[in-house]
C-alpha cells in the first residue's frame, strides 16, 4: 500500500511569545502543495519490526531517527503490528521550511492505520502526530488551516487557491531552526493572519508577514534576492516558508515564466 506525502507552505507567520516550556506560540495559515514524496508499506515475514528503506533526496539520520520509523514505533506501542518494510522516497527538499519530513511522520500514521484497519480516529490520529512535531497534525487534516499555539491547534478556513500556480524556489541554504527563532522578538499586538488571508490575494503583500525573513534575509541575502525576483516576474504574492530557505510566489496560472536561477537551486512549478 502507497500514499504520497505532500509539503505545505505558510502564508504568513506570526511569532507571539515565548513559552515557559521553551517552545513559542506562533500564528500561521498552513496551504497543502502538491510537491510529494511516496511511502509504501509491504507486510513482512517474522516479529513485530520495520525494514526501512530510503531513495532520492538523502536523509541525514539514522534509521531510528526517521520520523516514519517513529510513527511506526508510536503506534506499535498501543497496536500489534505485525512486521513490515517501509520504502520512502524523497522528493520535497528536506530543512526546507516546507514540512516535508512532518508529512512524511503523518502519513506513515495514516497508512499504518489504513493497511491494518486500526480504526484510529482523526483526532486520535491528531494526538499521535503531536508526538512526533508540532507540524505533524496538520498534515492529518491536509487542508487549509489557521495554526496557532505550537501550530497544532488548527482551525479550517474556506480558501481555495487552486486558479493559481505556486513557483518554489529552494536555494539548498539549510538554515538552523533554533537560530532563526533566537533572531525573533515577539509580539502578539498585531492584526491576525486570519483577518489578512480574507482580504484579496492582491493586498497580501503589504501585510502578510513571515516574522523569519527580516534576520533571514539579513544573514542570507541570497534569499532575499530570491522574493524580490519573483515579485519582478510578476508574482502576485510572494514569501519565504516556515523559517526556510525555501520561498515561493503565488502566480495567475497563465502567467508565462521563465527563471535564470543558479543550476544548484531546487525549481519547482506546481
């Protein structure tokens, strides 16, 4: 049995306060890109265990760590799983800021629960991804959402951008998470991300905000370079996902593009 795991990007980002569990509460609105990696799961012979296996983009972790050998170790200890091989294959560029690997977390959960009938609910579903990341519960629900809290407190919203193409552009900079927040000042006296993505697409851009890209951009102009050239080609939105290094731009479909970036950069018309 196969399933895909697809990325997201952020549509904004709000950085509010930092918690006393060391975590901040953030505000973003989550959108599903159809940028996929494929899982499989075949049952094996023997115990209880996983053979895991990867191709395409390299993972840098051992087995144990993968987040898809963990959601198998998560469920395994509540349900008698019988022993399988996982094959996953990557195409979504990993430390990207697009959750790729969180995708990857999630629907191992799903297709486990799928090919052995485990009937876990959604929100049971929710819980266990919750354990693997604070953006694995989003991709149970795969739809457009409002996260707040760590980002798991989601709330659906009604936005369909699907006469648009999104251009992803990752210029294969892997920037440290717990330095990007370290760079952030809080504040939570604002005007929300949610009364900003009901305004029209085409006032996004002078208030939907990524709170990453001002130190970002600063320390790795490359990346800066890399928003402004897509507001030149005629981007109607444009902005850096999650705290990077991957920016995208929201384009009318038939919008006729052609980029010159670097040969190295990940380029991706979706």
């Amino acid at each position: 049995m196969i399933n895909f795991p697809n990325c997201k990007i952020n549509l904004g980002l709000h950085i509010l306060r930092k918690r006393e569990d060391g975590f901040h509460d953030l505000e973003s609105c989550f959108y599903p890109i159809a940028l996929q990696d494929a899982l499989e799961i075949i049952q094996a012979e023997g115990k209880s265990g996983i053979q895991f296996s990867s191709s395409g983009n390299v993972i840098d972790v051992n087995t144990e760590q993968n987040i898809c050998v963990k959601a198998y170790r998560l469920l395994q200890k509540d349900f008698d799983l019988p022993s399988i091989k996982m094959q996953l294959h990557k195409t979504i560029p990993t430390g990207a800021g697009l959750g790729g690997g969180s995708a990857d977390g999630a629907f191992a959960l799903l297709l486990l629960n799928k090919k052995f009938s485990l009937n876990i609910s959604d929100q049971q579903l929710m819980d266990y991804a919750l354990q693997l990341g604070s953006d694995c519960p989003f991709f149970i629900k795969n739809k457009p959402c409002i996260g707040t809290s760590r980002g798991e407190v989601l709330k659906e919203i009604d936005l369909d951008l699907s006469t648009y193409s999104f251009v992803l552009i990752n210029p294969r900079i892997h920037i440290n998470t717990g330095w990007a927040f370290s760079q952030i000042k809080p504040s939570a006296n604002r005007q929300s991300i949610e009364t900003f993505i009901a305004l029209p697409i085409d006032q996004w851009k002078a208030g939907l905000l990524n709170d990453f890209e001002e130190a970002i951009f600063k320390q790795y102009p490359e990346i800066a370079t890399i928003k402004t050239e897509l507001y030149n080609k005629g981007a109607v939105y444009a902005s850096m996902s999650g705290s990077g290094s991957t920016v995208y731009g929201v384009f009318e479909k038939d919008k006729q593009l052609d980029f010159s970036f670097p040969p190295h950069y990940f380029v991706k018309q979706i």
